[in-house]
C-alpha cells in the first residue's frame, strides 16, 4: 500500500484504539471473518496472528501526548479481554492480552506494573498481611472481597503467568507478594470443594520451578510461617466457602471461647502443613522438596542450639516480659520446624533426594546436630537412633547401594570433617569408631575397607542377611569390633587393598570369639547397637555358620529375650532372626515356640505377656510362609495353639490368633482334613458371642481366607460338611451384626461363596469340535 495509506490506516486505528472500548473493537476488526466454525478455531490455533496484535497494542501511537496517559486508557481495557464470555473468541482474546501484557511488562516494566499487574491482583492485594485494612470501619463478616471477583483474579493470574510462562524478573517479583494468600486459598479449598484448588495449585508450582532455588526456599519458609518474606492472609480475614464453588474472603468473626480459638488455630496450622507437604509432593523431580527437608534440618539444629544457649526466663527469677515473650517465640518455632520435619517425613520421604548432592547435605545436618548436641538427656534414645541410621546410610552408600563415581566421592569428602569431630567427641565408643572407619573409607575412595561398616549397613538400614554383606572394596565384613579408642585398631579389623583387587576368601565362618561378642552387643543398651548384632546373627544363621548351628538354642534364647523388647528396630530384628532360625531347624525350634505362645513366661504383666504372645505369633505366621507345603506335619501344633489363643482374656490377642488361624487355613487348603469342624465351631461362636467387634471382625475374615485359599473347591471334600453352617453364619452377620467393617467382611465372604458356587452350578460352556469316524 501507498505511504500516505499505511499512514492514514494507523492514524485511524489509533484513533479508534484511544477511545471507550477501542480495543476490544480493533481486536474484533483486525480478527473479524473468524467468527465461528472452522474459522474460529483456526483462527485461535494462529498464534503468530494473535501476537501481532499484540505487539501492536503495546507499541504508542504518535498521536498519543504521552505514554502514561496511553497506559492509563487502554491497560483497563486490555484486562477485560481477559473476561470475554464468548466462548468462540475467548481463546483469541486472551491469547491477545497475555502477549500485549507479556510484551508491555518487557518494554515499560514500571508502567506496566502500575497499571496492568497491580490493577491484576487488587483482590489478593487487598487482604494480604501487608495491607492496611480499615477493619474498624467494618463489621465482623462484611465481605472484602467477594466470591466472584477473587475466582476471576486467580483465573486471570493463571491465564497471566502460567499460560503466559515468562518468567521475567519482573512477574516473578509482582507475584510473590500474593503468593500467601493464594496457598491460604489452597489449603483452604483442598478441605473444601472447590474448583479454585486446581489453579492455586498451579500457580504455586509454575513460581516455584520458574523462580531461582534460594527464592523458592525463602518462599517455602514463608508459607511454612518460619519467615516474613511471604506476607500472608491477614490475620483478621478468613476465607468463606462461597455459593458458587468458590471462596470469598471476608471480616473474621471474633471467638469468645478461649478453647475453640486455640482449636481453630491449631487446625489452621496442621492444614497449612499438610498443604504445604501434598506441595512438596508435586516437586521432587526437580529437587526443591529435597532442598527444602535438609533446610528444614538445619533449622531445627540452629533452633535447638539457641534455645539451649537461652536460659529460660520461665524458671529463672528476674526474667523480664520481653525476655518470656522470645522464648516462647523461640520454643513456637521450634514445635513448627518439628511438625514440618515429621510431616516431610511421612509424606515426601521415599523419593526426597534425588542426587547425591542433596544426601550430602541431610547427612551433614545430622552429622553437625550430633556433633553440636551430643545424645543426652530424655530424648538420647531417639537422637542416638537417628544418628545410626544416618550413619548407616553412608555405610550403605558406601557399600555398593549407589553406584558413586570420582566426582561422588569429591561430594561425600564434605562429611569428612564432621566424622572425624564426631570419631573425637562423641561419648559412645563405638559410634566414634564408625565413624573414623567411614572417614577412612571416603578418603580412600573405598579402597580402604574397615570391617564394621558391612554390619552397620546391614543391621542399621535392615537389609536382608546375606544379600549385602559386603564391605564397600567387596570383601566380607567382619564381626563389630569391641570399643576402642579411635586410633587403636588391628590388622583384623581393617583390611585394605589396591581398587580392583579380588576379595580374599573367607576361611571357617565366624571365630567363637566373634559369636560371643555379638551374643554380648545382643544385650547393648543402646538400640541401634542391639540390632545390629541381632541381624548379624540372623545372617549368621542363614548362612550355616558352624558355630551359630552349635549354639542354636542359645540364639533362640537371646532372640525370644530381645522381643520384648520396646524398641521396634530391635524387636522386628528379633522376629525376623527366629524366624529365620525355625525355617532353618523347625523340627527344634517350633516346639519351643508353640510352648512360648500358649504358655506366656511367669512374673510379667497380663498386657506385656499379650504383646508377647502377638509378636511369637508374627513369627509363628513367617515360619509358615517360608515352610509352604511342608507346614502340614505341623498343622495340628499350629491350629492348636491358635484356637487356645481365640479364647484368651485379652481381646487384642484374641484378634491376632484368628488372623493368624485365617491364614494358615489358607495356606493348609485341602490339607486341613478333619480339623475343619473344630475351626468352624470356634469361628461361629465367636461371630456370634464375642464382646468386641474387633474379635467378630477376625472371626469372620477367617472364613473370607477360607474361602479364598479353596477358590473354587469349595463345595468338594474339606468344606461340603461345614459349608451350609458358614452360610449361615454370614447370613446372620450380614443382617444382625452393629460393626459395619465386620459386616463388609461378611459381604465379601458371601460374594466369595456366591461365586464359588456358580461356577460349580453353572460352568461355563465350551465350544468343542470333535471328528467322528463313520463305520
């Protein structure tokens, strides 16, 4: 076109473009012959035709007196494309006002932030902490932002920076300041129904992975509540659920009673957290919830070392108010780094770490935690636990469980010094000598392999006997050493060889110095130490050590003494080594147990002797899984002992033995023979007449076992006789029974049986093709 003709075309655009509804009319003009049918949609998928319109609506016309005064008329205007109701030019017109913000935010930062993404989040704006609110002039409930208008701006806000994706520094800086009050608005509609808990949830995840990793940690410790640098929902708003599935944020209403405040607080906070974590959840790719966790660590290293430097002004005289109010600061903060830290634990921690990197630095908070407050006190038990198992996770990195190369190690060399304060300071003797062993064992890149760090791995992580003892070079590791000072150690306890050497053989099993030794750390008052020497001596008796054969009840005793242990690390490794002790020898061992299950030792409490008899059988059940078929010789013991257990006093032991009876019935199969009368008599009295709905409850999952272990076979020899009685028994169960979990397991068992029967009623027709001979 002529010079004259473009001129007067764009003087006209711009003309129209400055007046009252300028910009939706040179969108739909630039865009018209697109409306509806194929043409729309094809229009919508032309991007490059969207952002030209864009562009254009960004760049000043001349005719303009300044670029303030354009600002200020057409970014309004640009907004409300962003809530076209027409579904057929929605796409373009939103397409049209992301690209005219984007480009705007990149060419005028200070005038679009004025008045584009300002103007974009008001309503956030409006009841985050940082505000100024002039509550006093507003009753409790009155509505600050109301339901529609906040669902419209987290729905722009998506439209904005998740679709838009331009992670300027700009965007990311404008939208931190709301980012609180969009996670309240989550965690709020995640314990609601509510379709804006989608698009906060995005627009939490897109900040978080766009923005720098020490921008996306100091934000997490903000919605955590550990910093300011997040301002949050103001704390005399609360959000309401609104009419229309959404929320609205209104005037919170004061609570008289003390308690329901406290309780209201209390489960605001838990929800926050739980939030928080389901979060998490979704960026362990990237490594953030890993980075998170280790920081979590640290701070509750760094908080516990200042609450013990502080004196406690509360049992001090003299303490000022200023004084209490910080320690009680300190003591808040310190319960929430807690709670974060159990919850990160129980939600995010099977894939938290993700290179060896962020391992590193988890084992590296432990390691300066123990090395700034050694184990003492009420809580050396649990801190003395956790420092073996991060111990033995070096052990068992070490070990052949990652595969590390040269630039690993250069990372694991970093633990170097803390192992080495830890091998000189520690109180316990033979936590100071893993760690100098692992000390050794990075700094020689495993080529150096003291002996103990094979049974730390197995025994602290509770690998499987057998299946990892290896030393990190690949020899066998020897028993634990005896405590001993640091640097006093033998040519037997360290074996050191040229990388890629073989291992040297082991020769005669264990020495009968070293089974008294684990017999003797089988006693250790610590728990991590107690079992570990447990499961050396179960691998021991895998493996057919002569001398753990010869001494077999021995270990039998020290194992059954070891369950009744509190611990759960040391009583599950006690099962675990009588298990493996009675698959090996049952015929010598069962006996034993059988004795110990039905007649619980003398001069314990009734609940102690009940725990008792639960774990013996756990065991009882592990020796029959591993015997299979030839658990048939010892059925009637076992049976025996299971229904004696149905009729103890203690109705949780009473439960145990009938799950534990459902499951052997369901491994015995057509092997039960006769001895299914007495298991139909005992389970029907029970359904029937038992007290506590837990004990019904097993009674009845015991003929669900039944049934499922015979599938098929059930109208044939071993049930025919009973199998009118148990439907009877369900029947009843089904329509008199108050327990609704018993009534499912009733339900199942009759669909089992229901099954099971029109299989044999009703068999399935077969097409066959036979070929007769005519004579």
């Amino acid at each position: 076109a002529p010079a004259w003709l473009r001129r007067l075309c764009g003087h006209l655009l711009s003309e129209r473009l400055l007046r009252p509804g300028g910009v939706q009319a040179v969108v739909r003009g630039v865009l018209e012959g697109t409306d509806g049918g194929a043409g729309a949609e094809a229009a919508a998928l032309d991007w490059r035709k969207c952002d030209a319109v864009g562009k254009i609506l960004a760049a000043c016309p001349q005719q303009c007196l300044s670029l303030e005064d354009y600002y200020r008329q057409v970014c309004p205007q640009i907004l409300d494309l962003l809530h076209i109701e027409d579904k057929v030019a929605a796409r373009q017109f939103q397409r049209v006002a992301t690209t005219t913000l984007l480009t705007m935010a990149r060419e005028q930062p200070q005038l679009a932030e004025r008045h584009l993404l300002q103007p974009l989040l008001a309503p956030l704006l409006r009841c985050s902490e940082a505000a100024e609110l002039a509550l006093e002039d507003l009753t409790a409930g009155a509505v600050l932002v109301p339901e529609a208008e906040l669902g419209s701006c987290v729905e722009d806000v998506l439209k904005v920076y998740v679709v838009g994706n331009d992670s300027s520094s700009l965007l990311l800086g404008s939208l931190q300041p709301v980012l609180g009050v969009v996670f309240s608005l989550y965690s709020f509609a995640k314990q609601n129904v509510s379709y804006l808990r989608s698009p906060c949830q995005d627009i939490l995840l897109w900040f978080l992975e766009k923005a720098e990793r020490e921008q996306s940690l100091a934000v997490l410790e903000g919605l955590a509540r550990l910093s300011s640098h997040v301002p949050t929902l103001h704390p005399q708003c609360q959000l309401r659920v609104g009419s229309d599935g959404g929320a609205a944020i209104v005037v919170e209403e004061t609570i008289s009673d003390e308690d329901e405040a406290l309780y209201q607080k209390i489960s605001l906070e838990q929800c926050h957290v739980e939030s928080l974590v389901e979060l998490l959840s979704h960026c362990q790719k990237s490594g953030l919830a890993g980075d998170f966790f280790i920081h979590c660590l640290k701070e509750l290293t760094q908080v516990a070392a200042e609450d013990e430097a502080a004196p406690n002004p509360a049992v001090e005289p003299g303490g000022s108010l200023l004084e209490l109010e910080q320690y009680q600061a300190r003591q808040g903060r310190k319960l929430l780094v807690l709670q974060l830290v159990a919850a990160l634990c129980e939600g995010v921690s099977d894939t938290v770490f993700t290179d060896i990197v962020q391992v590193q630095e988890f084992l590296a908070a432990v390691l300066q935690r123990a090395c700034a407050q050694p184990a003492r006190g009420p809580g050396a038990a649990a801190e003395a636990q956790t420092l073996a198992m991060a111990m033995g996770l070096v052990a068992a990195v070490l070990g052949g469980a990652v595969q590390l190369k040269s630039s690993d190690f250069a990372v694991l060399k970093r633990l170097v010094p803390l192992l080495e304060e830890l091998s000189r300071t520690y109180p316990e003797p033979l936590t100071q000598e893993l760690a100098s062993d692992l000390r050794i064992a990075i700094c020689t890149h495993g080529a150096c392999s003291p002996g103990s760090l094979g049974a730390a791995a197995g025994g602290l992580l509770g690998r499987k006997p057998g299946t990892a003892a290896q030393s990190p070079a690949g020899g066998a590791p020897g028993p634990p050493a005896p405590p001993s000072a640091p640097g006093e150690r033998s040519k037997e306890q360290s074996t050191c060889r040229e990388p890629g050497a073989p291992a040297a053989p082991r020769a005669g099993g264990l020495a009968p110095a070293g089974l008294q030794e684990l017999l003797l750390s089988a006693y250790d008052p610590q728990p991590p130490s107690r079992a570990a020497a447990l499961r050396r001596l179960a691998s021991l008796v895998t493996q057919r050590d002569p001398e753990a054969i010869r001494l077999q009840e021995k270990l039998l005793q020290v194992f059954l003494e070891n369950v009744q242990h509190e611990d759960a690390f040391v009583y599950l490794s006690a099962i675990q080594g009588i298990a493996l002790l009675s698959s090996e020898y049952p015929q010598r061992i069962l006996p034993v147990l059988l004795a110990q299950y039905e007649c619980p030792a003398q001069g314990t409490e009734d609940t102690m002797a009940a725990v008792t008899r639960m774990k013996l059988g756990e065991v009882l059940m592990r020796v029959t899984r591993a015997l299979g078929d030839m658990v048939f010789q010892h059925r009637e013991l076992l049976i025996r002992a299971f229904l004696r257990g149905a009729r103890d006093p203690d109705g949780a032991l009473r439960a145990s033995s009938l799950s534990n009876l459902g499951e052997l019935c369901q491994h015995l199969g057509f092997q039960l023979g006769s001895i299914i009368q007495e298991v139909t008599c005992c389970v029907t009295a029970i359904a029937r007449t038992d007290p506590e709905a837990e004990v019904r409850r097993a009674a009845v999952h015991v003929v669900v076992l039944l049934l499922r272990g015979l599938s098929e076979k059930v109208t044939e020899v071993v049930l025919r006789d009973v199998l009118r009685d148990l439907y009877r028994l369900l029947k009843h169960v089904a329509a008199a029974e108050r327990d609704a979990a018993t009534v499912l397991h009733a339900q199942l068992a009759l669909e089992e049986l229901d099954t099971a029967v029109r299989r044999v009623l009703f068999p399935p027709q077969t097409l066959e093709k036979k070929i007769v001979v005519l004579p």
